[in-house]
C-alpha cells in the first residue's frame, strides 16, 4: 500500500463537499416588544412589593430577580429608567391645590387683613 501522500484523494462518502441550505440570520435573544413588557410587568410588580406588600427594597430586588430570572443589577438598571420616563411630564397639567390665604401683600398693595372679607380680589 503506498503513504497517504502518494494516494488518490477520497472523493465521497463522509468528507464529501456538501452544499449546506442558506439559513438566514435571525437576531438573538429576545424582540424589543417582549422587553419593554417584561420591563413594564417588573416595574409594575416593583410598585406592588413596595406599596402594597411593604417590602424592604432589598428583598423587593431579591424577589423580582429570582422571579424574572435576571440579575439584581439588571432589575436596578430597569427600575431607573421606569423612574427616569415616569419622572418626564407627559403633559403640562395644572393641577388644583386648593385656596391658598397669603399673608403678604395682595396686588392692590394692601395686606391681606385690611382687604375686606372677599375671596376673590378685583
């Protein structure tokens, strides 16, 4: 039998040069709607620990990692930032705060208690 590297090549069988199908890629790990859900339902179930449950924040953070099988530093980045958008005012709503009795001047220039007894000033 001569060496190997005097042998024919083999050509079929297991070593033969296949044409693998074109796969296409797809993106890994999870879609950006399914985060953002995830990310809403933690802040959400974040609230209810603390609010209603009356839990110390570390075992709210314990809990809610155990629970969404991520770590606790990734439910403290998603928590800032439900707080950093909760935080930017969707509208500028004027609320009412009730009527407020000023002890100082009032804009005609008088003070508050040589005004009569209007409630709303002319």
């Amino acid at each position: 039998m001569p060496p190997i590297a005097w042998s024919k090549p083999y050509i079929g069988g297991i070593f033969a040069e296949r044409k693998l199908p074109i796969i296409t890629l797809m993106p890994k790990g999870r879609s950006k709607e399914l985060i953002e859900r995830r990310n809403r339902d933690l802040y959400r179930d974040y609230r209810h620990l603390m609010d209603v449950k009356k839990l110390r924040y570390s075992a709210a953070i314990t809990q809610l990692s155990e629970k969404y099988y991520i770590s606790e530093f990734t439910v403290l980045d998603v928590l800032r930032t439900c707080i950093r958008g909760e935080d930017e005012p969707k509208e500028a709503k004027k609320e009412f705060t009730g009527f407020r009795v000023s002890r100082w001047k009032t804009s005609q220039g008088r003070p508050q208690s040589e005004c009569s007894g209007e409630l709303f000033g002319e």
